[in-house]
C-alpha cells in the first residue's frame, strides 16, 4: 500500500475512524503488510477532546486482532491553520476494549504538525486503550511531532497505552521528537505513554536519541505508571528541556489514575545513561534520570546503572541526577537494592546541595539494602533525606565508558570491579553467586 491521502470533513463532524481498516465487535488478522506514504490532513474538531483523527491505518473497539509483520514508513499527519480544536488518537494503530496482538512492527518517519487555536491533545502514534495487549518487537524510530500554538496535552507520542493489561516486550524507541516550544502552555507525558491496570508488564525496553522539548514535562522519554514489573530498560542519551521537569529520562509510579498496584511494582536490570533534563535558568529539573512517585504499595528498583546523567537546572529545586524520590503517600515503601551512580552531576552554577539518591557525586556506588524513608531536602548534604547506610566510592570498573556516546558505554564489570558479588546477600546472580551491583546483576542477569 503506497500514497495514500486521506482528509477529516472541514464542517466539524467526526473525522477518520480508522483509515484503511475498521473493526467494531469482529476481528482482525493482518500479516506482512507494507504501508508508504500515509498523509492525513485535519480540520476542525466539533468538542475538546473528540478525535479528529483514530486509527490512522487501524481502529478498533472490541475486537481482536492479530497484526503480525507491519511496516508503516514516511508518513505524515498536518492540520488546516484553522482548526480550533485537534485531538490524535492512535496516529497509525488504535485500538479500545480489544484484545490485541502485536508483532514485529516497524514505524518509520511519522512526522505530525499541526496548529490548533486552543487545545491539541495527541495520544500516540499506536495507541491502546483498556483490555488486553501483547506486543512483541516494535519498533519506533523518527517519529517528529510539533505544535506551533495553543495548548498542548500529550499522552505519548510514540506508544500510549491506557490502563491496559498484558505485557510489552522488546519495544525500541529511537530519533524521535516532541517540540512544543512554540506552543503556548504545554503538558507532555512521555514520548511513550504506558499506563496499565497494576498488572501491566514490560521487558527489553530501549529509547535512544530522543528528543522532548515544553513546558511541563512528566517523563521525558517514558511515563510508566500502573505497572506490576519492569526488566531490562535501557534509556540512553535522551535530552529534555522545559520549564518544570520530572524526570527527565523516566516518571515511574505504583498507581494509576484510580488505584495502586496492590502487591506494588518493580523496576529491575535498568540502565540509565547520559540523559540530559535541561529546566534552563529559571526553570525546574527534578530526576535527569529517574523520578520515582511511590504510592501506599512498595516500589522495589533493583540492580541498576545510572551513569553520565545530568541536569541543567539553576533553581534551588532543580536536583537529582541519578534519581528523585518523590514521597508521594508513604515514605517507607520505597527499595532500593544493588544501585550503581557514576559521574553524574547537577548544574555548576545551580544548587549545591543533592537528591535522595545520586546527584552530583562521581565514583559513587550503592550497595544499597532496603533502603527506605528517601525524600529530597534543602540540606546541602548530597545524600539529603537519607538514613544512615552502607555505601562505597570506589571506581565501579565498567568495561568502557570512554567518548561522549552514551550508546557506545560498555556497562558490564571488569573482572576486578568491587561491584562483583557485593549485592544484597539475599539477591542471587542468574549463576546463583551472590549478585553483582549494577543492571548486569540479580536474578535476571541473563536476560540481556
């Protein structure tokens, strides 16, 4: 399928409900299909939040479907200056109350601009709402989305789920950009929007080279909330830049709009590595790494690397370049075991003092065991907020972490790291030795 345009009613009636394909209580079975050349072209919305445009190439509500090999390249999606309102809802694939398979699909160069008068609100290039998912190798890359006025709401620009059960698995997010610069006020929530119903899984999850700019920004690559388990992220030289910033690589929380995960969430074999939260002189940058919102269930983060981190922030609130630790509703459900911080740092000309965890301190290294009680202060202690606990400042030993390409850092341990077999005793090596500090340790060390 090439060259296809496709155009929403100037009059203000709906729009595109499902461009090529549309489902409604049946099914779906797609396979190795090739889609080139997708334009949309969008009018005027006729209420704040209705879609102009759902499901670019697919849009369902209770069905199933199974895709299977899907090539989506060189697509793009522009609105008439006119427009009043414009709402996207799953610029390629949307999906609601279905159960939904997805695999080995490839989006390549989505590029969507658009100018709304008052309100954009723009929910992913893929998109799934409620019931079941399972997606399995998808691949994001150059995905540009830019509003030039109004005002700006954005779940995701690339995947966006919504309270959904199921798992996402080997999703890679890469070159991708969300500028609301020109925009007049502007709320963003992740290149990648995941939402679950505290049952949610994800694994194998990349995002390199990504690019966020705005006004408020919660998680400027993933904004993971309502999730049971996460293994093996990898969120590498991402930069963000705004007026109020929480997270600047991820926002990560137990709950989702209605409810905490019941037996709490896990963040486990987590890499975070030269990302960039950029809140400006005035602005405000918490978390250039990870900023962690724990409600009343526990949130565990275990065996991680936050290494080359930095925010660039000169407010008295701009810290934290490895992690903040907000205390949202109960201080002491936040764990932390078998964290490794590595020349991160906060702005030379901001505050001196640092977060709950890993800003400013190079050759800092955590052997961290349940930590608890971590909440920032205004203290100029680096370690503000902290109990008493053990830590070292040796050299971790990474195999390479030379050149200023975050990609290219080796993280693994060298044969003599101190790092190796000083884990939490009760936390066993995929080998069943005691476990290494860092993302290449624990039980699933062998899941890279």
């Amino acid at each position: 399928m090439a060259d296809f345009t496709l155009r929403t009613e100037d009059d203000g009636s709906f729009g595109i409900d499902g461009g090529l394909v549309r489902c409604s209580n049946g099914s779906v079975t797609s396979t190795d299909v090739t889609v080139q050349g997708l334009t949309f072209e969008v009018q005027d919305g006729p209420l704040q939040f209705e879609a102009n445009l759902r499901g670019g190439w697919l849009s369902a509500d209770s069905c199933d479907i199974l895709v299977e090999g899907l090539r989506v390249s060189e697509s793009s999606l522009t609105s008439d200056p006119r427009p009043h309102h414009v709402a996207i809802a799953g610029g390629v694939i949307f999906a609601e109350d279905s159960s939904v398979t997805l695999r080995r699909i490839e989006i390549q160069n989505y590029n969507a601009r658009f100018s709304p008068d008052t309100i954009g609100l723009f929910s992913g290039v893929v998109s799934l709402y409620g019931g079941e998912c399972i997606v399995d190798r998808l691949v994001m890359d150059g995905i540009s989305v830019t509003q030039n006025r109004g005002t700006a709401l954005y779940f995701g620009t690339t995947l966006t789920t919504g309270e959904a059960r199921g798992s996402l698995n080997q999703i890679e997010l890469r070159n991708s950009t969300l500028d609301l610069e020109k925009a007049d006020s502007s709320v963003a929530l992740g290149i990648a929007y995941l939402s679950g119903d505290t049952s949610l899984e994800v694994s194998a999850l990349t995002a390199t080279n990504n690019r966020a700019i705005g006004d408020v920004i919660s998680g400027g690559v993933l904004h993971l909330l309502g999730f049971r388990d996460a293994r093996w992220i990898d969120l590498r030289n991402n930069y963000v830049r705004g007026n109020q910033i929480s997270g600047g690589a991820a926002y990560v929380s137990s709950a989702t709009f209605s409810a905490d995960a019941p037996t709490g969430s896990s963040v486990r074999n987590l890499i975070v590595a030269g990302n960039r939260a950029d809140g400006g002189i005035d602005g405000t940058a918490v978390g250039a790494g990870l900023y962690i919102e724990v409600g009343s269930a526990p949130f565990l983060v275990e065996n991680a690397d936050f290494v080359g981190n930095r925010i660039v922030g000169r407010t008295d609130d701009s810290k934290g370049a490895g992690i903040f630790a907000n205390k949202a509703c109960c201080l002491s459900n936040y764990q932390f075991r078998n964290l490794s911080f590595y020349q991160n740092e906060l702005d030379p000309l901001g505050p001196s003092a640092g977060t709950a965890i890993g800003a400013s301190f190079d050759e800092v290294v955590y052997p961290v065991h349940d930590v608890v009680n971590v909440f920032n202060t205004t203290d100029v202690d680096p370690f503000s907020g902290l109990p008493p606990f053990e830590y070292t400042t040796h050299d971790p030993r990474y195999v390479d972490i030379q050149g200023n390409d975050p990609n290219k850092w080796d993280l693994r341990l060298q044969a003599d790291s101190p790092l190796r077999d000083a884990g939490a005793e009760d936390v066993l090596d995929a080998d069943g030795t005691r476990s290494d500090i860092g993302a290449y340790g624990g039980p699933g060390s062998a899941g890279w």
